[in-house]
C-alpha cells in the first residue's frame, strides 16, 4: 500500500462493534485502486468480536490498529487525526464501504483543482447485506457552498469526502450527535469544496431509525443552525430546516411531525413555496421513505 511518487493518504477508521461489518469496510480499503495509503484503525472500546477481526486483518496485511477503552467518537476522530501523516485526510466509518477507486478519483480532482480545500462526490445506501437500497440525489453543488449547507439543500457525508492536510486541522470538532454537520459548515465559510458527479462510497442504514431518534438528530441540527444566527439567511435557512424535519419525521410519526413544526411553517412565505408542499403531501400520505 505505498508507492512514495504519489500524495499520501491517510484514511481514518474509528470502530466500535461493527463485527458484522469491519472487516468489509477495510478490505475496501486495502483493495482500492491506489497504492500510497495509510489505513489507521482505533476500535473505541467494542463489545463484540470487532477487536479480533480486525486483529486478524492487521496480521494480514500490516496497517495500523489500536484499541482503547471507549471514549466516544471526538475523542477517537482526534487521536486518529494526530497519527494522521497524509498529505490529504480521507474519513470512513467501520461499517461503510468505498468504491474500489475512491481514493485515486478524489486524489485525481485535487491534484488538478488545486482551488478546493476539499472535495466530495455521490453516495448510495446499501442494507445489512450490502445490497444497494436506494441511491441519495440531492441538488449537489460545488465552491462557496456555505449557504448551500446552512440552508440543508444536500448534505455532504463525511466517507464521501477527501480533505487537504492543513485544512482538515484549521477546524475544531465539537462533541455534536451529528459532528460531521458543524465541521463542514466551518469549512465551507472559509474554504471552497469541490464536488465529482460519481458515486464513491456505499453508507450502511441500518434500521433503528425511530421517531425518539429523528427527534434527538433534529434537535442537534437546531443547535448548530442556531450559531450562525447572525448570517443574512438564517430566517429563510430555519424555514427551509422546518420543511425538512417536517417531511422527514412524518415518515416514522405523522401526527408528531404535525404538532411540532406545521405551526412554525404557517406563514405567507411557505404559500409559494414548493417544498413546503411537498413536506405537508409527506404528513397527509404518511409515506416511509426507502
């Protein structure tokens, strides 16, 4: 996995009981089409048999692993950012998969587009069985995507993404429930990110996705919104996050998503408005999405 002519890569692994799933997730990093990789792995205090597969693997093919006691997903994103060597940083969870040339197509964007700080691409979601389940279009954009994000117009997913060494290190992560949110609305307002029209990662949905948990994320996202409530948009971005969280919880809880946000999106901004539509169609039919 080295070839000293080409930009090193260092991709980080945090893993916490994913047995049935880590040894996939680093065997798509040991395969990928690109050579010059340093695959860090720290399993954050696992529970199951995660510490012994991925042991064997190390044994195997000579990368990296540490195991602690369980410190939670901050702390071990930081100790794998300070054992970090690359010239660009690439993310990835124990239970996800990359595409077998991830790394190269990333790599390739940022050599010739020396203007982004950052760079991300598509992604489908796949099953338990890692069958595709269904593949996530949103309005992707690249550049000053700021408002983009602060707006929820598409969400970059961290395994997506391949990140400049000195940027990835500019900004702080906070201990959020959805950490991966804040960090890249902190890039975005200083840096360009560049976007690749090609899926390079599979994300795994597992299904425990209840309305006690849509509650729990939607509160998060509020916090971190609620910082930039000094920016111009964040009376049209709250309203646009109001829409969503709507659509998305009437999903798992129609009667829940009615109570808790139709009464903030009662205004003459929404009557034009075709998301909100959308969002209030979602509450009436009640459909899951999947």
């Amino acid at each position: 996995m080295n070839n000293q002519k080409l930009p090193l890569v260092s991709v980080l692994i945090p893993s916490y009981n994913h047995e049935k799933f880590v040894e996939e997730a680093i065997m798509s990093v040991l395969h990928q089409t690109y050579s010059n990789i340093q695959l860090i792995v720290i399993d954050d205090g696992s529970t199951d048999n995660s510490p012994f597969i991925i042991e064997r693997l190390q044994e195997e093919y000579d990368f990296e692993y540490y195991r602690q006691k369980n410190h939670g997903l901050i702390y071990t994103l930081n100790k794998l950012g300070s054992l970090a060597k690359g010239d660009y940083i690439s993310l990835f969870s124990s239970d996800d998969v990359y595409s077998l040339d991830k790394i190269k197509t990333l790599v390739d964007f940022l050599e010739l587009n020396n203007q982004f700080a950052m760079v991300y691409s598509k992604i489908v979601t796949i099953n338990s069985e890692s069958d595709i389940v269904d593949s996530i279009e949103e309005r992707y954009k690249q550049g000053n995507i700021f408002y983009n994000l602060l707006c929820g117009d598409f969400f970059i997913n961290s395994i997506t993404t391949l990140i400049k060494r000195d940027v990835y290190f500019k900004f702080d992560r906070d201990d959020s429930y959805i950490d991966d949110f804040q960090y890249w609305l902190k890039l975005s307002k200083n840096e360009k990110i560049g976007f690749i029209d090609k899926v390079t990662a599979y994300y795994r949905k597992h299904n425990n996705h209840l309305s006690s948990n849509l509650i729990k994320m939607q509160s998060a996202e509020r916090e971190i919104i609620e910082k930039y409530s000094e920016e111009p948009g964040y009376k049209y971005a709250l309203n646009e996050w109001h829409i969503r969280w709507m659509s998305s919880l009437a999903c798992e809880n129609r009667l829940l998503a009615v109570k808790t946000y139709l009464p903030k999106l009662i205004s003459l901004r929404n009557i034009i408005n075709i998301r909100f539509y959308k969002a209030l169609a979602r509450v009436i039919i009640g459909r899951r999405k999947g």
